[in-house]
C-alpha cells in the first residue's frame, strides 16, 4: 500500500468566448511519461482565464471485473497493477451488481456491505465477509474494482515539469 503522489497544477487559458470544463480524471503528462490523474473538475467560464488550480495524483486507473460465487470469505487476487506500481491508498472502489461497497482496514462484525484489501499479499487480494463480518456478495454478481496504480515516491517531480494534457482540451463546438 502506497499513497499516491499528489500535486497541484495552476492553470491560465487565453479567454474563450465558450465554456471550458477540465473534467475529473483527466489525464496530464509529465517528465518520464508518467501520467497524473486530476481530482477535481475545474471550470472555466466564458472570458474566464484564471489562474485557477487543479490537484492531480500519479498513477493510472485499472479496473478488473469479477463473478462472485456466493460463498462466505470470497477473495480476488488484484493483478492489474503494471510491473513496478503498486494499489495506492484509499484509492479501491468496488461496485457489487452497480452498488458501491465500503473499504474497512479490517472487515468489520457487522452485516453491511463492505470489503477489504489485504496488501501484504503479492498480489494484494480483495476480501468479502462471512455474513457476520460484512456480507456476502450474491452468486452471479459482478464485482467491478477500480483503482489507482501508482508509482510511489517515484511519480514526485520538480514543479512545473506536469505540462501538457494527454488528450487536447476542447472548448466548445460550432456547427
């Protein structure tokens, strides 16, 4: 378990006669390809040039899908982590049949939905309770995780070094 770099990235555009909205998880480009996801949305009205700042960690988004098997103590071996990146912090979110489970350091004794990442094993493991200690995914159900895989303290960078977008921002369409 990592935390994932966090940065902060100020942002001036020349005015715009349209709105201009950098949406939440959008990806930025830094110094030795390493891609930083924001945090927030961050808009720009019309006319509007800033500066304003946006926050953004290191790391990218890897989703993995699984079945559940209705069986007490399920677990699910996390393996979409790039060699050299690990799971960061906080950052696992899972949907069971599209509703969000809670993340518990430990599962819990209580009969709620919730989950645990177990990050001491290689590869770190997602567990489901017993029933007793959180409850049991349904059989069938799909399980979807998402997360951020991170390079740790190696996605630090000097300041102004994060500047371009990975993918062009548009602002606004004319017909």
């Amino acid at each position: 378990m990592t935390p994932a770099i966090k940065i902060t990235i100020t942002l001036d555009f020349a005015p715009t006669l349209t709105r201009l909205v950098i949406e939440r998880g959008r990806k930025l480009v830094g110094p030795g390809g390493l891609i930083y996801i924001t945090t927030d949305e961050v808009v720009f009205d019309v006319g509007e040039v800033g500066p304003k700042s946006v926050s953004a960690v290191e790391g990218e988004v890897i989703e993995e899908i699984f079945t559940s098997d209705g069986t007490p103590n399920q677990f699910f071996f996390l393996e979409g982590a790039p060699s050299g990146k690990s799971i960061s912090q906080d950052s696992p979110q899972v949907f069971v049949n599209t509703i969000e489970w809670d993340e518990q350091t430990l599962l819990l004794y209580e009969q709620t939905n919730q989950f645990e990442v177990q990050y001491g094993f290689n590869p770190p493991r997602l567990q489901f309770g017993n029933g007793i200690a959180g409850n049991i995914p349904a059989t069938d159900a799909e399980i979807r995780v998402t997360y951020i895989a991170t390079s740790g303290p190696a996605g630090a960078v000097q300041a102004n070094t994060v500047t371009a977008f990975q993918e062009p921002l548009v602002a606004g369409t004319q017909t």
